[in-house]
C-alpha cells in the first residue's frame, strides 16, 4: 500500500527508484514455493542444492550445518527478522538461525529475471538509468499518469513479467527516491516530496543516506549525530574539521533533500570485475590446480560480462588477499584491447607473477578497465608472448 495519497506538488522532476524485494531469495521461492514464509538464507559457494527424497520430498541443507567462510547473498525477510543479513558470515549467521534453509546463489537465474523485470518497466517508462541487478531509476517526469497511477503501473508489469514484487519511491530527485523506496517494503510505495523532508526524512539514521557507509557513521556518531536532521543542522566548519570541507559540504547537501543528479540512460562502466573468497586458504603450490581453475572460471565470467555490455578493456588487473588479509592488486595495459577470456586469462596469469606468493590465498579477482565498445577493439587478442603459465 502506498504510504500516502498521490499529489501533483511535484513539482519539476519526478524520479522513481525501483528495488526488487529480496531479489536473489524471491527469484528462488518461484522455484521452490514450498519455502515461502520460511527463513531462507543465499550464499556459500559450497552449499548444495536440495535433493529429493524417494518420497519425492525435497531435501534441503540447513544453515547450522554449514562449514566454511562463505557469506550471505541475500536472505528472506523472515530470515532477516531473526538478525541475518547481506554481507554476513554465514558461520555467524548459523549462531542465530542453525533451522534456516541455506541455498546457493545462482547468477544465471537472477539476470534471467532483472533483464524480464527491466523489459516490462521500460515498456511503461522507457527513461531507465540500469544500477545494478535488482534496482533502477526511472525519469517520470514527461510522462501524464499521476505518481500512484505509475507505481501501480510498474508493479503490476514487474509482477505480470516475473511474479515477483518490488518497491518505489518516488520524489524529486534520485537521493530522496532511493531513501523512499526502501520505507515501505516489500512491496511498497513511497511519494515524497521537501515538505516531507522535516517530518518524514530527518528522523532517519544517517545510514539511510546512500554514501554514508560505515566508517563516516562512525566519525559522525562520536560527534553525536544520529539522524539525518542532526546532520542538516550541524555546523559546516565542524564537519570540514572533521571530514575535510568537500564531503563536508556534500553531508549538508544531502541532509537537506538536495541532489540533482541526472537518469543516465546510458552510460559505460569504468571497469567489469569478479572476484572469489576462497572457502579455505589456498596454497600456490599445493593447490595450483584450484587455482588455476578459480582463475579459468573468474575470467569466462569476465568475459561474459564484457560481452553482454559490447564492451572490451586494455587494462587488465588482478587482485590477491593473502591469509593475514593484505591486499596487493596488479594492473597490466595492453596494446589492444581484448574481451576473450583466452586474452584477459594470458594477462592475469603475468600481473599474478609479479606478486610475490609468500602466504597462502584467500581472495582472488581479475579486473579489466579501460573500457570502449568492443567493436572498437581490434581482434581482441593480448600480446602473444603473455605465457599460459600461472605461478611459476
């Protein structure tokens, strides 16, 4: 249900921000209905799908049996209702629901239904800005329906086109959007506009401000600010001795409503990446294969992604995480750009050779940058004298 009545006051631009509720879990519940109103947590590389009984009942692995360093994906609002969340260990998170379904995440299901759910919304509003996966802004501003009107528009079709639900924020600008779409949900509608921004905005924590991460929650709570209305009448000068004056002068922008940021419809990406947690740490030597497979694997999806975006990269860049956490990256620019992952793995393998391997793995990324569309991109092919070779 929307959280207030539709009204034209506003006035200019109407930007909406619309996020898939609990994407990756949703995207799962269509395929096992039978978990609904369950807690179901996404993550682990080595959790398993359920297998069936000769009963024909589905078996399914339970988050307390878990063993590994894995973290979560994404889980059910019943699962978070228990205190699991994204980006938490999953051993952690067995502490607090050992009973919750533990499932792993499949990428391949999941673009299958953001590309079904972003299809049906530009059918209804085709100034899109593509944020990720499961979330999109979307210029309303020429368009003659009223704001409710529109939102119910666009939750029906993403419902018709996926079965699946979403939530909307709409306001004048993409700061004050995104803050609203996640007001209400699941399923929710949220309109605001300034007049709202004293009552309804400012009694929320900073962190609802996207760009206020942890650490600058942490510096702004020691100076006993809180909310986003502390924020707004905080003192200029006290946050610029603090933070420095540009992100000063951006913190009281953004506690007062203000973003003018445009709905990029288009636009390229600085660089396409992927990177692995290992679910134990690996050795150079002992575990060559693994990782050479680990590297195989990073870099088709790489190139995967390259090829859906019509991209390719000069720039190829590896990243390790050793066992003590230190993190040692290594950039490579080549002569012509490539977007075959044959190319982008020849160039991993020598910015790899030249990071000294003294402890055992515990992440491991390639990154490729430097981005243009690939039919500018020659042959794709790297330096031929970039050897197979991984770990010498």
């Amino acid at each position: 249900m929307p959280s207030r009545t539709s009204r034209q006051s506003l006035t200019g631009r109407r930007i909406a921000h619309l996020d898939m509720d609990a994407f990756y879990a949703s995207v799962e519940l269509l395929r096992y209905p039978e978990l609904r109103g369950l807690p179901v947590v996404i993550g682990g590389g080595n959790a398993a799908r359920p297998s069936v009984a000769p009963d024909g009942t589905r078996l399914y692995s339970r988050l307390g049996d878990y063993v590994g360093r894995g973290v979560i994906t994404t889980a059910t609002y019943e699962a978070r209702a228990l205190g699991v969340h994204s980006a938490m260990g999953l051993m952690k998170a067995a502490k607090l629901a050992p009973e919750a379904i533990l499932l792993p995440a499949d990428f391949t299901q999941y673009r299958h239904y953001s590309r079904r759910f972003k299809q049906a919304v530009k059918q209804i509003a085709p100034h899109m800005e593509d944020r990720g996966i499961d979330e999109i802004y979307l210029d309303l501003s020429e368009l003659e329906q009223d704001s409710l009107t529109l939102a119910k528009a666009l939750q029906q079709a993403v419902r018709d086109a996926t079965g699946l639900s979403c939530s909307i924020g709409i306001s004048p600008n993409k700061l004050l959007s995104k803050i609203g779409s996640d007001l209400n949900k699941p399923g929710g509608i949220t309109l605001l506009d300034k007049a709202d921004l004293q009552t309804r905005i400012w009694p929320l924590p900073v962190s609802r401000i996207n760009g206020i991460g942890p650490k600058a929650q942490q510096r702004l709570a020691m100076m006993q600010i809180h909310t986003i209305g502390e924020l707004a009448v905080s003192p200029l000068q006290a946050l610029a001795a603090e933070f420095g004056l540009r992100y000063a002068r951006w913190l009281k922008e953004v506690s007062h409503g203000r973003d003018d940021r445009p709905v990029v419809m288009e636009s390229t990406p600085k660089s396409v990446s992927r990177e692995t947690t290992f679910e134990r740490d690996l050795h150079v030597r002992r575990d060559r294969d693994e990782l050479s497979r680990v590297l195989d694997a990073l870099c088709e999806r790489v190139a995967g992604d390259l090829g859906r975006k019509e991209l390719a990269g000069r720039t190829i860049g590896v990243k390790v995480r050793f066992e003590d956490f230190r993190t040692v990256t290594r950039d490579m620019t080549l002569p012509q750009p490539v977007h075959d992952a044959a190319a982008i793995r020849r160039a991993a393998g020598i910015g790899l050779k030249r990071i000294p391997m003294e402890r055992r793995l515990r992440l491991l990324g390639v990154r490729v940058a430097s981005l243009e569309q690939a039919g500018e991109a020659g042959n794709g092919r790297a330096n031929e004298e970039v050897q197979l070779a991984l770990f010498s």
